[in-house]
C-alpha cells in the first residue's frame, strides 16, 4: 500500500497556504522512512547513470522553503548515492557584484545541468519573487531603468517578474531540462523550535544568524508571496510541489520518492545500444586485451 500519493502534493489548482498540513502524522517509524528512502537513493542513482549515456535530458530540482526548513539536509541524504559527476548543488546566496551587472536570471542559466545530470537549486530564481517582495529596497540594487528608489517600482512589477520566469522554465524545459519544484512547507512553531536547537547545541551554533529572527518577523509576508508565486508559476511541464516539512525525515523520502515517480514518466531515457559491428568483434577485442 502506497505511503501517499505524491498528486496530492501537486499544485494543479490555487492553493491556500494556510490549509495545507505542515505535519502528515503519518503511522510510520523512522526506521520505515529510513529503509523507504535508501531505495529511492539507489533507483534514482541508477535512473541518473542511465540518463548519463542516454545523454538526452538534465534535471533540475528546485528547493525553496524559510530558514530551518531542511533543504540542506534533504540535499545529503536524497542524493548521496549518486555519482559525484551526477549531480551539482547550487546555494544562492545576495548576488555578487558580477552577477548585478547582468539581468536576475543570468545566473541561474550558467547553473543549469548538463545533459545527462542533475542540478539542485538550494534557494532559486524565486528569490526574486520573494525576499525582494519582503525587502524591495533590494531591487534597487539591480540598477534597473527607471527605477531610482522603491516608489518608483511599478504596479505591475511582480506580475511581469511572474511571466518572465514562466518563460524561463518554459524555454528550458522545450530544450531537454525536466523541472521540479518543492515548497517546504514548515509550521512557524517548528522553525521556532529548530531556531533555539541551533542554540542550545554546540554543534550547530555555527548555523544561527540574527537576520533569521528579522526574517522570522515577516513570516505572514512570506506565506502571502510564497503563495502567490507558487500558484502563479505551478505549470505541467514544471509543477510545484508543496512538502510537509516538520517530520523532516518524511519530507525527504517524499521528495526522493516524488522524483522517482516523475522519472519514470520519462520513458524514453535507456542506455545507447552498442554499434553491431564492434559487438561482432568483441571476441578479438578480449583477445587483443589478454595478449
């Protein structure tokens, strides 16, 4: 019997934040979760060995969720079984001084997959959509035309931002890049009770930093914008998915899982059959090789 069904977990219709589980409370053990995704780690590091000399398609897995959220620790524990040269982990962070010289998804082309691998996004192209929402003094620093101080931003300033990245995913996805989205969906509570483990224990002391108490403060905001960009930019050829995230252990079996079942859509990806005339000659090959 199946765990859940990861089409419950698609945004196909608006949503409404509020109303979505952040805890499934689902009758399992963490030893279950644990056995349940070590297979998922090695079908998807098999399907990715596959997809590498099919040689036809990339991956690019997107993450997006507020401070504590998991996405760190999802990233090791989902992907650790691929081939280093599988897959590629991208953080963005402010961008540089470089990357403002050029328009707000630049870097995120430079970033995406090769054929045959797969990119995670720790934090995405949707920064635009909402941290600069929350902070819009930001996009000044875009030096953008026309627009001098935060008045000056235009109404319609978000919207156009909502088009642009539909057609972003839309020209990488006609070209060969299969896009998955993840929301991590995380009561305030959970994060409350993750901030003060980050200082209560030593070894993770390194993670706090006050702006995640700023942050914090602007939750409501946060929702609002994560909302409207994930009902704005949830297509078919690159859905959100929105992850109860405060049993983290099951958040990262879901994902895996979710992935799997995607890849499996792709029924074109298998590895290349050998030339017939070398196959014929393979007798003298091993020949040669045992000389």
């Amino acid at each position: 019997m199946a765990l859940f069904n990861p089409d419950d977990f698609k945004v196909t219709s608006p949503l409404k934040l509020i109303d979505f589980p952040t805890d499934l409370n689902l009758p399992i053990s963490d030893k279950e979760k644990e056995t349940k995704l070590d297979k998922v780690q090695k079908d998807l590091s098999q399907w990715q060995d596959v997809m590498y000399a099919h040689n036809r398609y990339g991956v690019l897995i997107c993450l997006q969720g507020m401070d504590t959220s998991g996405k760190d620790s999802l990233i090791r524990e989902v992907f650790k079984e691929f081939n280093p040269r599988g897959v590629v982990v991208h953080s963005f962070k402010t961008p540089n001084s470089t990357e403002l010289e050029h328009d707000y998804l630049w870097r995120h082309y430079l970033a995406l997959p090769e054929k045959g691998k797969f990119a995670v996004f720790n934090r995405t192209h949707y920064e635009n959509v909402l941290v600069t929402r929350v902070h819009p003094e930001y996009i000044l620093n875009e030096n953008l035309p026309g627009i001098e101080k935060v008045e000056d931003i235009p109404v319609d300033f978000w919207e156009k931002r909502f088009e642009q990245i539909n057609h972003f995913e839309r020209h990488i996805t006609e070209n060969g890049i299969i896009v998955l989205k993840f929301y991590f969906h995380m009561s305030k509570e959970e994060q409350r009770k993750r901030l003060l483990r980050r200082l209560e224990e030593e070894e993770h002391h390194w993670k706090f930093s006050p702006g995640d108490l700023k942050e914090r403060e602007r939750w409501d905001d946060y929702m609002r914008y994560y909302e409207e960009a994930i009902n704005t930019t949830s297509k078919p050829h690159a859905p959100w998915y929105v992850i109860p995230s405060d049993d983290k252990e099951l958040a990262r079996y879901m994902v895996g899982k979710i992935i799997w079942e995607e890849m499996q859509k792709i029924t074109d990806v298998k590895e290349p059959a050998l030339d017939e005339k070398v196959k014929a000659n393979f007798a003298e090959y091993k020949r040669q090789l045992e000389q």
